[in-house]
C-alpha cells in the first residue's frame, strides 16, 4: 500500500491528484476508473480539509493499493470525529430548492465506488473506499 500525508489544506489537492494518479497509471489502470476515482478523492479530500479541523491546522493521509480486482483507497485523519456515511443520502426526487443543503458530494462519491467504510480508531478518522476493476 502507498502511503502519502499532506497538510490539509487545499492548496495541496494537485500533490494528492499527482500520487494518486502516479499510482493508478503504474498499475494501469483503465482511464474510465482513474476518473471516477479522481472524482472521489477530491470530494473527500475537500470535505476533510473543510471540516476535520475547525480550530486549526492537521494532515491528511491517502493510501492506496491496487489488486487486479479492486482499487483501495484510505483516507486519515486526526481531525473531528465524523461519519460521513451516517447522514442520510439526499431527496434527489426533490428540486434543488426544496432539498437540505450537504451531502450532495458524498452521495455521489457512494454512487462513483462500490464500497465506502467509516471507522474512529486511535483518535483517527479513519474511510476506506474501494472500486472494483
């Protein structure tokens, strides 16, 4: 599993894109994949930076391994405890307008991978997201 920790902030999605996708073309991995994986990343990788540390700075740690059959991708972080996987997916049936602002995000990074894990272990969030090849 490779293993990278940046600070979370930002500015620092280019270098999370440039392993993750350093790490996707060494294993080839279909360019389809790559791009819904890129999506997910992002998305918590923004949420984490958004919300995991309110009252000052933390990091951030992506890791990521390649089998032939599925693509694992981790994120840490030391930040406030939070289980994105227990709020409720959105009313998508509802007009914009009329449905709760957040989740949005989250409810499509669970539509992008084929499975999403949330786990609080030794003051860590801890998700684990894989996409099956």
């Amino acid at each position: 599993m490779a293993e990278f920790t940046v600070p979370a902030r930002l500015d620092c999605l280019n270098a999370v894109f440039d392993f993750v996708g350093g790490v996707m073309q060494d294993s080839e991995i279909d360019l389809k994949w790559q791009y819904n994986i890129n999506i997910a990343v992002e998305e918590i990788f923004v949420n984490i930076v958004s919300y995991a540390y309110p009252t000052g700075e933390g990091s951030i740690t992506v890791c990521l391994s390649v089998s032939p059959d599925k693509c694992t991708i981790e994120f840490r972080d030391n930040g406030t405890p939070f289980n994105p996987l227990a709020k409720p997916d959105p009313d998508t049936t509802l007009s914009v307008s009329d449905r709760e602002i957040g989740g949005l995000g989250i409810f499509i990074v669970k539509k992008l991978m084929d499975t999403m894990e949330y786990r609080y272990e030794d003051n860590n969030n801890i998700l684990v997201m894989e996409k099956y090849l």
